[in-house]
C-alpha cells in the first residue's frame, strides 16, 4: 500500500479476467459460423482508504 499520510492509503489492483471457449456440438447446424472465439479482459481497480 502506498501512505499518502499517516491515515490515507492508496492502492491499485490489477486482475485478468479468465474467458471461455465456444463448442456448439456436432449436431448445431451453425456450428461453422463461428469456428474461434476469444475474450480477453484486464481490469483495474483502485482504492482509497481512511
């Protein structure tokens, strides 16, 4: 934690959200539309605290 002052502290927390994959099955007559997917996501989360 970072002191601001005596009494302020200050933090950050960075975190990388896990995704998911797609699989629609042998059977899905769409299932070649999509063939990849990917989500990717980093959040940032700062803090402040008396």
């Amino acid at each position: 934690m970072k002191g601001l002052n005596e009494n302020l502290k200050l933090r950050l927390s960075v975190a990388a959200v896990a995704g998911g994959g797609l699989d629609y099955g042998e059977n899905f007559v769409g299932r070649y539309q999509a063939y990849k997917a990917a989500l990717q996501t980093v959040g940032a989360g700062p803090s402040l605290g008396y």
